[in-house]
C-alpha cells in the first residue's frame, strides 16, 4: 500500500491562513519553528498532498484539529483499504461459524450456507379471501397449500443489490440472521458489495448497553475497541457513505427500548443517508414505519433449496446420509413441510443424525419442533420476549393452540378470519385467572395474544390480510390430536371425543391425526376397537360388500395347511377379486385406478410376502402382477393364474366385437418395407392389444396346468388342456392362425374358464360393484388400512390387538 498523504480542504485552507496571521507568522517562520522544509509548508497552503505526519505536526503547529481540516476526498480510500484490511480477519473469525440447537461443534458458516429467496410484495399485505387461497375442495386438502404461494421471488442478494435501504421481515426461523452473516462474510471478503465495510450489529446488545451510547458512538467503538481504529476514520466512512450497516434482530429488543432504536436507526440514516442499511426483524413483531426502507419478505425454502442444505449438511460432517434423507422426506410430505423452514430443517438434519432414519414415534419429533419454537430458539439465544398477557404462560399457549386446532379442524377450516381466530382465543383467555370481564378489553388481549404467537414462535401466520393459519397444515394436524389425547377417555369406547375422531375415518384429511393420536395415546384399546366397529357397521350396510367378505372368508377357511395366515388370505382374495373386477371393465389405458382402493397395499400390510398389483407391458399389455415374482402358496397361485388368464381371455374378446365391422379375413406379413408405417397404423387402429397379452394369457393358463397337476383333480386339469391346446401357436408368425382364433374363439374360451372356475375353484364371479358399491369397498379398504397403521404404531393390549387381527375384513355377522 501507498504511503498516506493529506491535504488541506477548500475551508481547511482558509481555516490554516487564518490561524497562520493569528500566530503572526509566516510560512518561512513557520518552516523555521518547527523544521519542516519550506517546499512543504508552501504545499501544505496551496493545497497539495504532504506526508500524513507533516501534516499533523503543521495543524499542530497552528492548533488546528486535522479532523476539521483535510480534504478527506483525496484521504477516503486510502482510509477504506486500510480498515477493511485490518477489520477482515476480526469479521471472519466472528461471524463465519454457526452452532444452532443441539449442534455438539460450530461448523463454517460458508460450508453450509443455502442462498435465500426473498418475496418483493409482502404476504400478509395481499388482498385475498380464502376461496382465493384455497380454490380446492375441502377434502381434496393440497398439504403444500399453504407453502406454494404463486408469488415472484428474486434472490437474496439481487434484493439487497436493488434496495440501499432494506428491511427484511421473516417468520421465526427464517434464516434472517444467518442471511446478515452471510453478506457480511461476502461482503469483507471482497466478494459482493465490494465497494462497502460491512458492520453487523445486534440490536438486542445495542439496546442493553448500560453507556447510553447513540448507534453512531456504538459503530465507533466496534471499530475502535477491537482494531485502534480512530473514531476520525470512521465518521469519515459513514460521511461518504462507505458501510454497509447490518441491523439484526429488531423483534429481539424490549418494548420500552423500541422507540429509542427506532429514533437511533432514522436518525443515524438522515445524518449518513449514503450508506447502505438492511434491518431484519420477525413479520408481524413491531408496528412501526422507517419511512426511508422498503419491506420484503425472506421466503421459505423450496425443494431446491432444501437439496442444497441437505446436501451441504451432510457433506461438510462428511456423512452418507444426502441421498437416503432426501427419499425418507420425498415419501413423507408432512415432515417434507417442515423442512420448508431452515430452522426445522437443521432440526430434521440433527436427528437424522443419530440413527440415518427419522424416528418412528414421529408425533415426538413435531413435538421438538414445536417446542424449538415455542421455548427453545430463543432461550439458547439468550432473548427474553416481552409478555404480552401475564396469565398466559408458554404452556397455556400450547393448550389454546390445541383448542383452536381441534376446532377448526373439524370444520376443515384451514385458513380462519382474523376475527374467528380472535374469538376463538378470547374463549380461552376469559377463563384465565384474573381475566378481564370487560368485552372489549378482551378483544384486545386476544389481538395482542394473536400478534405475539405469530412474531414470538411463528405457528400461526398471517397468509393474507387478515386470514390467518397454522404455519404448517403438520402442526394444525399435531395440535389437533393432541386436543384429543389430553381430553378422550382413553378406556371408554363410548368417549364423545373418540366418537368425534372415528367418525372421521372416512376422510383422508384426518389421516395424519389418526396416525399421531395412535401413537401419542397412552392405550389406544378403545380408539382402534372404535374405529373397528365403524368400520364393521359401514360394512354391514353394503349387500355386496357383505357378500365379498364372507366369500373371502369362505376361501380362506377351505385352504388349510398354508403358511399364511386367514386374514392374509382373506385380503388376498378380496384383491384378487377387485382386480378381476377392474380388468373386466377396462380397455388399455385403464378406465379407472388401482391405488385408488388401496387393497393392495392393504394386502402388503397384512402380509408383506403377498401383493398384487398392475403391470403395464412394453406396449400395450397389461394385467394383474405379483410384487414377489412368485406366489408360494399353490392354492392362491392356482387361483390367481386362473383368473389372470380368464381376464385376458375376455379382454381379447372385448376388443374383437369392438372391430368386427372393419373385419378383414387374412393380413400378409410379408410386406414391403415401405409398407410397414401403413401396417403398424392398422394395427394400432384395429387391433389396440399387441402380443404381450397374448403372451401372458398362455403363460398364465399354462402355470394353472402345471399347478393343477399337484391338486389330484383329473377332470380340472383336462378342461385347462382343452382350452390350452385351442390357443394358435403364435401372434405375429402365425396372424392367420391367431386371427380367427382372436375373432371369434377367445370370448367363448373365456366363458369357459370362467365356468371352470366357478365349479371347481369357487372364483370368478360376478361383483357387481357399480356406483354406490363401488365407493362403499373404496372406503371400507381405506378404512381398514388406516386401522392397521394406527394399530402398528399405538400401544394396544395383547387381547385387543389379536381380536382385531383375527376378526379382520369379515362380514358383519360373521365377526366373533
């Protein structure tokens, strides 16, 4: 670096002459006094640049102050480089290291910084309703409802290009602070803003000084207290406009300090308006107005961005676990919501830790992040948030969280007017000790309650002007079953709370509630025999449900000597008979869906080893499959070949009365090959079923065959070998062959195995399962499912769990 050398101002000059003539002096005498070249003092008045200790000693000489004097225009840079270099090392060391929660190590801030996205128009100023916000059925509940707000976002970075003066709202957890450190680092490292010194300050430290310090004093002794930066250097930075002033944390500061930062920050910005400012501060925590900053907002994370956290997580702990934590959390959305916030995420990251999974008891890991919010973030930082109503302690938030979840839940009332919401609090409230009695005082309270949950701990949030939510749908569904667990009677099945829980079973939006009321349930005997009943009682009512289930016992009793069990059985006929059911009423593509009726994964839940399912083949064949590549038991193997095979019989013949009108006798195959685009688009018009199906017609009655060879039952394997030896040896090599047996024998042959199974496998009838029925078996194989995963994660008595278990999928006057 340069050595530094000054020169007198345009007033310093005229300051120097007049102190000069009071002294009675004159430049050789002054050159003279205190043995200074006369070459230099002319250089000192002309203005020119001299030595920086010349030019102290010349204003010592004349008792100027050489703050009053220079031209610091000639001086600033000289000042910036210097300080920025001293103050470089100082930054780094402070502020480029995070340890949050139960982080056991600070880690390098840079290693794990995820770029944030910030929303120019603020959330909760827009003018929506809920349908706007909300335009889907109630029971068709989007879980991203809440976090896909169709909003432009524009990088962090761009936004504190765009704006000099910022303010930077953000829900608890946001990464405001974070983001502040960020640029910080950035900004010293020569990086971004590279035109700036970054000062980051806590507002919260600032407002409890005991020295009564301005802000601007406070900015001097950052610098002067920790680098023997003069106080000189830096006004002469904040003068030509050369920090970048980071104020972090303007929720964090008491009530009775706010006014008096507040007047600091606007006084500090009118006097060194040339400065950059960003402000952070939680939405919703103050009501105030700095006249001179725009607001934005620090938008939650997205799938990107959360990848990219993961990743730089687990990767600077130098873990394996990216990959598997980015599937556990792709498969399950209600904690794929949580990671939207980068708090929760660091949270899900910590106890993904300890065992690569994330627990099982997943109702305890809500459960820390909601206390992370509610106790947690602020005490490990050491704030102490005003109270905003005395008898409302954190616990007493917690329980008026509960009441205001299970009540709007079951209303399905997601998003809930301000003044619902009020109400809803100021029912609470007027029951606390040494509550006010007084209407509009209680209005009050609960508009101050409303605000505080919102800015303290984030779990409700203001999604447009004034409609309000919980901040997740997971901790409305939390809050809701934990309503139920602190207030049902645990051991009464006639509880009216439980009641109020099963007569949802139906509706896939109180699924996440069922699941955590099981588990966080101390016994959950009277819940899962309730929901049980319910289920037994819906069935009862559907004449072809009822007639299903006792079929499927019926199988399930005559096949003895099995490794499975008889609702493993029972589950696996009743699929087998919906996906027959299915095939029967489909043309490729399929007309309606599978997954819809869950009885496959009803099935696999049961019995893991067992499962069917749909297959499509390389073009357009498709059937029923088989998870485990083989069925090991023969009596189910049988049965599932049987009716595979009676399917694609009747497929065939389906399609062939749908074209019989265009039918041709013979089709040569011996085409040119200018003619094969014109043959493949006849076949693909007339004949929509490639040989795939075909294929896996005579696969399957060929498996039957050689199954039906153990069973000792002559006359059934000779009915199977007289429809097997009708089949043409070949598709496309044989088409003559193939064709008329297409045309005109594969439905007969259909009916035939169908009366084949009949008389000799109790298989293959006639389900009429249409309009109502159909829904009816869609619900009733929900229900059960959702019964055996609340029963897999509750605690449930050993008698109960095996009258469940061994009274599963039977007809209602066949239950024990």
């Amino acid at each position: 670096m340069k050595k530094r050398s000054l020169k007198l101002s345009i007033e310093g000059k005229k300051l120097a002459q007049e102190a000069l003539a009071k002294k009675c002096l004159n430049k050789s005498k002054l050159a003279q006094d205190i043995q200074i070249s006369e070459a230099t003092i002319y250089n000192f008045f002309e203005p020119k640049n001299i030595d920086k200790e010349n030019f102290a000693n010349i204003c010592h000489a004349l008792d100027l102050k050489v703050e009053k004097v220079i031209d610091l225009s000639e001086d600033i840079e000289y000042i910036f480089l210097e300080i920025r270099n001293k103050y470089k090392s100082y930054l780094i060391n402070k502020y480029d290291i995070i340890r949050v929660l139960e982080m056991s190590y600070p880690m390098p801030l840079n290693k794990l910084y995820t770029n944030v996205n910030i929303i120019e128009k603020i959330t909760a100023n827009q003018r929506k309703n809920i349908k706007e916000l909300n335009p889907k059925p109630k029971n068709n509940i989007d879980r991203f409802r809440l976090s896909k707000k169709v909003v432009e976002k524009i990088s962090g970075l761009d936004a504190v290009k765009k704006y000099n003066q910022l303010m930077i709202l953000g829900k608890p957890g946001s990464g405001k602070t974070t983001f502040l450190k960020y640029i910080t680092i950035q900004s010293i490292s020569e990086n971004f803003l590279n035109d700036f010194i970054p000062v980051f300050i806590s507002l919260k430290d600032f407002a409890e000084l005991e020295n009564n310090l301005n802000l601007c004093q406070y900015i001097n002794q950052i610098f002067t207290s920790n680098l023997s930066i003069k106080d000189s250097d830096i006004n002469s930075l904040l003068a030509f406009g050369k920090l970048l002033i980071l104020l972090d944390g303007l929720d964090e500061i008491k009530e009775q300090n706010t006014n008096k930062v507040i007047k600091e920050i606007q006084y500090l910005f009118d006097k060194f308006p040339n400065n950059r400012f960003i402000i952070t501060c939680r939405i919703a925590a103050k009501e105030y107005i700095l006249e001179n900053f725009t607001e934005v907002e620090i938008a939650d994370f997205d799938q990107k961005q959360i990848e990219s956290f993961v990743t730089n997580w687990f990767t600077a702990k130098n873990l394996p676990l990216t990959k598997n934590f980015l599937k556990q959390l792709k498969i399950n959305q209600p904690i794929q919501e949580l990671a939207s916030n980068p708090l929760l995420l660091t949270l899900l990251c910590l106890e993904f830790e300890e065992s690569g999974d994330f627990p099982n008891e997943i109702g305890e890991l809500y459960k820390r992040a909601i206390d992370t919010l509610l106790r947690k973030w602020d005490s490990k930082r050491g704030i102490q948030r005003d109270i905003i109503y005395k008898q409302l302690s954190v616990q007493r938030k917690e329980i008026l969280l509960t009441e205001i979840a299970f009540k709007t839940f079951k209303k399905e009332n997601y998003l809930l007017k301000q003044n619902d919401l009020e109400k809803l609090i100021t029912d609470y409230i007027q029951n606390l000790p040494d509550a006010q009695t007084d209407l509009e005082t209680l209005r009050t309270d609960s508009q101050a309650v409303l605000k505080s949950i919102e800015a303290q701990h984030g779990l409700l949030v203001e999604q447009a002007k004034n409609i309000y939510s919980f901040s997740h749908l997971t901790f409305h569904e939390y809050f809701t079953a934990k309503y139920i667990v602190d207030h049902a009677n645990t051991e009464n099945i006639e509880d009216p709370v439980l009641k109020e829980l099963v007569w949802h079973i139906f509706f896939k939006n109180w699924r996440e509630v069922f699941l955590l009321t099981s588990e966080m349930i101390t016994k959950a005997d009277a819940m899962v025999l309730r929901m049980k009943y319910c289920l037994d009682l819906f069935a009862s009512k559907s004449r072809v449900l009822q007639q299903l289930l006792a079929w499927a016992n019926q199988k399930s009793q005559n096949i003895s000597n099995s490794d499975y069990s008889p609702v493993a059985i029972r589950a696996f006929y009743i699929c087998l008979a919906v996906g027959v059911y299915i095939l029967d009423k489909s043309n490729y593509p399929f007309c309606m869906s599978w997954n819809i009726i869950n009885i496959s994964d009803l099935l696999e839940t049961i019995e893991p080893k067992l499962g069917l399912n749909f297959y499509e083949g390389c073009a357009s064949g498709f059937g029923l499959g088989h998870y485990k590549g083989c069925i090991d038991d023969e009596n189910l193997a049988l049965d599932f070949y049987l009716s595979h095979a009676r399917c694609h019989f009747s497929l065939l013949g389906r399609i062939a009365d749908e074209n019989r009108e265009t039918d041709v006798e013979s089709i040569t195959l011996n085409y040119e090959q200018d003619e094969e685009e014109e043959f493949e688009q006849f076949m693909e018009k007339e004949h929509p079923l490639d040989d795939t199906n075909f294929y896996e017609l005579a696969e399957s009655l060929y498996s039957a065959i050689e199954i039906s060879s153990n069973f000792n039952n002559e006359e059934l394997k000779e009915k199977l070998l007289i429809l097997n030896n009708k089949l043409p040896e070949g598709v496309y090599d044989k088409w003559d062959e193939y064709y008329k047996w297409y045309k005109n024998e594969s439905a007969n042959s259909g009916n035939q195995l169908k009366k084949i199974n009949k008389q000799y496998r109790n298989l293959d009838y006639d389900w009429q399962f249409e309009d109502q029925e159909w829904g009816n078996l869609i619900a009733y194989c929900y229900g059960n499912k959702l019964l055996l995963d609340c029963l897999n994660k509750s605690y449930v008595s050993k008698e109960i769990r095996e009258h469940i278990w061994n009274n599963l999928l039977i007809s209602f006057d066949e239950i024990s």
